[in-house]
C-alpha cells in the first residue's frame, strides 16, 4: 500500500461536492462491498489491489471535466476505469482518492457509413460495436482478445493489441479522434472524421497507450474496415516449440505473407486449458500449436494462400493441419486459445502473466533462455501468444509441489532476466498489457534515463499536479 | 524577415565550434550563393524564404548531439532540413541560425526480411528505398507523391501521405522505431523492430509530423509491406466536379471497398498540366477525372472490384473510363496527374497551395462553397488531390489580367474562408503538408486555445530554449 502523503482525503465534504456535479445514484461512498470491484483488475496477486476513497460514475464530458477541476483544486487523485480487464494493474487507484469509472458512457453514438466511421463513448463493450458494424459488413480491426468484456476506452488508453494484429495493427491504428478531458480539466477535440491530419502535433497518438496518465476520453472515433469476404483458419500441430516458431519469419520471408494472426500455444497452456474447459486432449503428440488466420476478398486466392503456408509448416516439421471455414468449425478450433487466459487463473498457481514482445523472427531465440530461466529458479514457463507480431505471453506458475512464499521471493529475479533478455533481442516488457503500476519499476531496466526523462517531462507538462492515476507507468 | 532578438547569432566562433564537430567541407558558412538553396522549400512566395546562417551537414547522431548541445549553450537556432520538397516553410530556418541539413545522412541501413522491416537514415530518398525493397518483392506504402526527391526523415518529420494513404495510411503508420536526438541533445531510441509496443508514452508518434519542433532523426525505423501481386488503375472521365465527388462515398457505402487511391483532378488542373507538359488534350468534354487504384493479390478479384466500381461511376453518371494494367499503360494515365504539382509553379500566378482535409463523404460539400469565394474573391480556386482520404489541393491562382498586389492582399481573407468553411465541414488545414511556418498565424482559427496550449505544454517540456525550429506550427 501506497503513502498518501501528497493527496488529499476525499472527505464527506469532497462527496458533496462531487453530488452536485453527478447524480447521487452515480456515487459509491463508504461502501466497502460496493467499492472493492474497483480496487484490482485482472491481475491475480493481491498487492497490486488497492480501494478507492470513492467511486464515480460520470455520463458526459462536462461532469468529468468539473470532477478532474475539482479534484485539482483539492488534490485528489483521479483513476480512470474501464470494465478493470487489464492485466498492468492501470486501473487500480494505488493513491486512493476517485475511481471514474465509465461504465455509464456506453453509447454507440454514430456508425457513420459514407465514411466508414463509428463515434462511440469510452464505456461501449468491444464486442457490442463488433456486433453491431457486422451487420453493416464491417468491422473494428484493432481489438483485443478480451473482446466480450473489455471497454473501447480501456483498448485505447492501453493501446491494446489483438489476435489479429499482425495484419490489422492495434487500437491505436484506428483511433481518429478523440475528445479528451485533459489532466487539469479543459475538455479538447483532436482529430475527428477525417484520415490524414498534418495540423500540429499528433495529441491523438500521443494519448493511445497513456494508460489513463495524460488524459481521460470522453468520445472515440474509429476508422472501420470492411469485413473480409472470405476467411480460412487453420489448426497446426507441431513435435516441438521450435518447429512451430520458425513458421511466421518463413511465412513473412519465403512467402511474402501477412496472415491476419499467427497463434501460438505449447503444451503445457494446451493441457491446462484442456482440463479447465473439461475437455479431451485433442493435440496428441504434439508440444506446440499454432493457429493461423487468412482473410481477404477471394476464397480461391485464401485458399490457395493457406496451402502456401501449410506447405512450409510441412517444411518445419508439422505434423498435422486441420482447416476451418465457417464461423462453426473456427470458432471450434479456437476455443482452447480463447480460454488460457481463464485457465491460467483458475489454476491459483500463476506468479505472474507476461507480456513481452521482440522482433517477431527473434521469437524462436526466446524459448531456450526460458528453459534456462525454469531450470535455474525451479519454476514452470509456460507461453502462449501472438507470435505473429512477436507478442509472447510467458505465464510464471510455481510447480504444484513448491511453496508459494520461496516463490514469490524469487519473482523479482526472473522478471528482471526476463525483461532483459528481451531487451537484448531488441524487445520490450510490453506489448499489449502496458506497464500500469505492475511493471512500472521494471521500466529503468530497458529503457534509458533520457527516454523516461523526456516521457516524465510530457506527464508534468500536462499534469502539473500529478492528479491523473498517479503511480502508473513510471515509478 | 523575423527578429533575432531572442537568438545569439552564429558568429566566426561558433563556427570554428562547429568545425571541432563535423569535417570542415560539411560546413557552408560565408557564402550567399551556396546557402541561398538552403533559405527555402518549395513554397512559392518570397515572403516565406530565410536565410540560415550557417549550414551543417552531419554524419552521424553523434555529431548532431554535439551540435545541438552546443547551440543550447549558446542559444543558436537549429532548422532541420530533409530534401528542401516541402510546401509549408517547415525546413525554413526562420530565425537564422544553423540549418542542418540531413543530405549526407542517406543510407540505408539494414532491409530485414524475416521481419519486414527497413533501417533507413533520413536522407534517403524515399524512392530509392521503394527501388531497394522492390526486388525483394516489397514496398514501403506510405510515400507521399514527390517520392522521387523527398528525404524520408522529411516525410516522418511531416507525415506526409500520397496517393495510396486511402487504403494504406500516411507515413507515420510505417514507422515502428526512431533514433531521434532531443532540443536538449540527448540520443533516445523509441520503438525498434518490434510490431506493438505498450512501454510508455507512443513517442514515435508524437515525434513524427512534429516538423522538427521536437527532436532530430538520425534512424528510422519502417514497416514494409508484400507488394501486391495485381495492380489495375482507372481513368474515369466525368462531365462536371459533383459526378466526380460522388463516386468516393458510394464505393465506402454501397460496395464496402477500399481503394488503394482515388485521385482527383479538375478542368483548369488538367489543362495547364497538359499545356505544362505539351500534350495534347486528353480529356475532351470532361470537367473532372478520377484515378482509381485498386490493388490486391488476385488478379480476378482486383478486376472484379473495378467493374463493381466503374458501375458506380456510371451511376454517376462517368463519360468514359480507361482501365490500365501494367507499368507502361499506368505510367501513361498517371502522368498528368504527377506533373500538376510541377505545372502549378511553372505558370507563376499561384498565391498559395493548399491541402485541405475534410471527412471524404464531405468533399463534395467543399466545391460550391469555392465556387463562391471564386466569385466573392475574384480568383480562380482549381483543385486536384487525393479525394478518396478527403485530401483536396486546392490552388489561390491570381487570373492573367488581375494585379498581382491586389491578389495577394486578399489572400488572408481569402485563405481565412478556406480554412473556416474546412473548419465548419469537420476537416483541417492540411492533411499531408504540414503547418510550418506558412499556416502557423492559422493555427488558432480552426483549434481552440486549450488544444494549442496543450501543445506548445509539450514544446516548451522538451525544448525548454526554444532551440529547434522555431517560429512553425505555433506563431
């Protein structure tokens, strides 16, 4: 637990104050029960949790706006917070003070199709926009694997990534505009509708990915895509990790291919999986799979695409391929990698789930220094990812046999050979998840002092008083 | 001509600093003529030239940090300049001082095909990258349409787009890592080889269209793309603008495409091209052409698209249209359409090159509201430019009869129209171009006070003397 020591308590009277600005149904306040949903996020250990003083619902712009001056005149800390999906501990208001918690501002405001361009507020469910531009023949491209719970406004405050990155990019890509309510409480418009803007620095870029530090948005424009016309899946069964994991540089190289996601999971997340959801293991023989995801406008030409990549799977060593078309046999084929992340949890015995990310051909070098690491600190290793973009996800999980405490002693230990070794194969710490408070003292570790400096600068720029999820991203 | 009076001027003492940097003959000091090129870009007007006082040419990152660091000492004035191909006064060194020129900066590093990614300096020529990639059956999609001369460090420092930006995007979507060295002189290296990052701030965006306010590129860092086994372009000739401009929103809404590139030219655009260019008149009876690049790895499905696209434009109403595969027949149809740029300037009445950006549905709107400031204004307003991302060029060109003094004292108000009517459509001041120096008085007519506060926040954070090219996008 954090000292307080710089921030203001949110005190009864700061309640009331807040009660003018939002209706009094859209305030959680010496409520324990009710206010503990909004201490952690999907991060498992403990000490990443911490209550807020109070929880706000805001529904517009304007409301935010006078909570974030507020809470500068008294010096409270303000935690934005999406559906508390993220895996960095972002939401997570390690100073106490207000959680602003946009589940309210969850309309989908325009879907706009001369432009092929949707509005939405920060609150609107991945999933629920998906859902509703399909019908159009559309699709939002950058989201992440959480899609059925997690929020747009949480996707582009992480510039979170997806299955289908490698060929569609990340949140980050489609986000046009946004309106921002600034640190010290100016609402302000960047971007909008239109798709090329040389006008002043690039404010929109600059907030993706800011983890809730710079920024709170209070409407998100995205760029759409035509839903591909036809798509192809396939299910590779592999002897090894190895075989598996020079599939994707081959692809990219000999092929000059970009599937839309290169999958990847080894045996043991396949296992555990497997046990979670109750069903047979259907990957006999093999310790490592990938599934790999062909779209395009052509059946014929993602057909005959597919049998190029699955002629240099053979090439590796693959020793089976199943093909899925149609959304009932995809959705077959995927099941196992939709639910690791649910399995692992339910497991009780994950230390910690990694995020890291290197050149995607230098994934295949990550694998043995894993080995190593499991060796050296009696641990498992277990991953499981989207190789395609070189985004590995290394879970820590302590053998069933060893005691919890010695391994949490050690964890310090293996982040730290972890994340410099992905430093050193030209990679970072996160690729997708962000640094929140999780990592946040890990970042002098692969980043200079002159690049943190120069970051550190923007954020007391911008945030004079620190008031914006203080604690995140930097230490 | 600006005052000085902030800056210290580059006396023979500093340059003698300067000579302890770099070699002696990477220094042009004392020398009108050879430093006249170095006083301009390609905007036309006189108003807009400056000349630097010295210019240094670097080799390395090293060499720039020093020198960076030694005009912060002595509070010189630093203007970085790529090919000089701009058109908002962006590499203009306004207050004198040193310009640093990237020209001997210009290899290309390091073409990683298991990745697919380029290391580049930024004085490569962006064509000379796309050359290079090319036999390796690659290409590098997001250059803007004076590829032929312009610096890459250039086109990151503007995120310059072109005539592919509709489907492909504009530069700064291809650029995943950037050595960039800050006003105050440090080397940073954000982003690298890796697809995704979440580690902090997106730096790399922030830097690119920052117009060489922010910091210095000595690498660069690219994305490359397959390129696309089947290319198909089409001429379509119209009768009158509004047939032309209706073809873009159709082809979003009604057949879910997108084109690679939909460019756009109108009568008075083609006929002083063609006169530039001495060829005869292809367009007879058509008041505006549409070029529509479509691209894809099928060559049926490409073709398949274009008929389902030409039946729009039949729709609305198109006189005839060209379809053209293979280089030979491309060349031919594009050429008019790359020379206009050129034939602009040659004919020496034009007051300003514009490029305005609007939501791509909203063009349209855009052509009787130039009509009447023609009218209002007494000048001819023609456009051309990349219609499909709503990115018109629109030229201020003074008739042959009219008084050139009388012209260009009506030209802010005229400009001030433009601007708001853009303003008014949800567009902006430019979209591929920059706001430089050219725009910059601009600036707080189209953005509100706190989004330019916002702005100049991070300036001042970053560059606290003021050192890197000042005087552009802020007044």
């Amino acid at each position: 637990m954090k000292s307080q020591q710089n921030y203001a308590p949110v005190t009864d009277e700061v309640v009331l104050s807040l009660k003018k600005i939002v209706n009094e149904n859209c305030i959680i306040y010496n409520d324990t029960e009710k206010i503990e949903p909004y201490s952690h996020d999907e991060v498992q250990a403990k000490e990443y949790a911490h209550h807020p003083e109070v929880v706000v619902m805001p529904r517009s712009a304007r409301e935010i706006a006078e909570i974030v001056k507020l809470a500068n005149t008294r010096k409270i800390p303000i935690t934005p917070r999406g559906a508390g999906s993220g895996l960095s501990g972002g939401a997570v208001p390690l100073y106490g003070g207000i959680v602003l918690s946009m589940e309210r501002m969850n309309r989908i405001l325009e879907i706009d199709l001369e432009n092929m361009v949707a509005v939405v507020e920060p609150g609107v469910i991945t999933n629920d926009l998906n859902n509703k531009v399909k019908q159009e023949g559309l699709f939002f491209a950058g989201y992440p694997m959480s899609l059925e719970t997690c929020f747009i406004g949480g996707n582009v405050a992480e510039n979170a990534g997806g299955g289908r990155a490698m060929k569609y990019g990340v949140t980050g890509r489609y986000v046009i505009g946004l309106e921002i309510i600034l640190p010290t409480g100016e609402i302000v418009q960047y971007g909008g509708k239109r798709m090329k803007d040389a006008t002043g620095y690039n404010m929109v870029q600059m907030m993706i990915g800011s983890e809730g530090t710079l920024g709170i948005f209070s409407k998100i424009t995205l760029k759409l895509l035509p839903l591909p016309k036809a798509r192809i899946d396939m299910l590779v069964l592999f002897p090894d990790v190895y075989a598996a994991l020079q599939v994707t540089p081959r692809i990219t190289k000999d092929l000059r291919l970009i599937p839309a996601g290169v999958e990847f999971m080894d045996r043991l997340s396949l296992e555990i999986t497997c046990d979670y959801l109750g069903i047979r293991e259907q990957y006999a023989n093999s310790e490592a799979i990938l599934l790999i995801e062909m779209d395009g406008n052509s059946r014929e030409q993602v057909l005959e695409e597919c049998l190029e990549i699955d002629g240099i799977c053979q090439e590796c060593g693959s020793l089976e391929t199943f093909i899925a078309e149609g959304p009932k046999d995809q959705e077959k084929i995927w099941n196992v990698r939709k639910h690791v992340g649910e399995a692992y949890n339910a497991i009780g015995e994950i230390m910690s789930a990694e995020d890291i990310v290197v050149p995607p051909a230098s994934i295949v070098k990550v694998i043995p220094r894993l080995q190593d690491l499991s060796e050296k600190y009696g641990v498992l290793l277990p991953s499981f990812g989207h190789v395609g973009d070189g985004n590995l996800h290394v879970n820590i999980i302590k053998k069933p046999s060893d005691d919890l405490q010695r391994c949490m002693s050690i964890l310090p230990m293996i982040l730290e050979e972890l994340y410099l070794l992905t430093k050193e194969l030209g990679g970072t710490i996160s690729g997708e998840h962000g640094i929140g408070h999780k990592r946040s003292k890990y970042l002098p570790l692969i980043m200079g002092e002159a690049e943190i400096s120069a970051m550190k600068r923007i954020k007391s720029a911008l945030d004079p008083l620190y008031i914006l999820n203080p604690g995140k991203i930097f230490d």
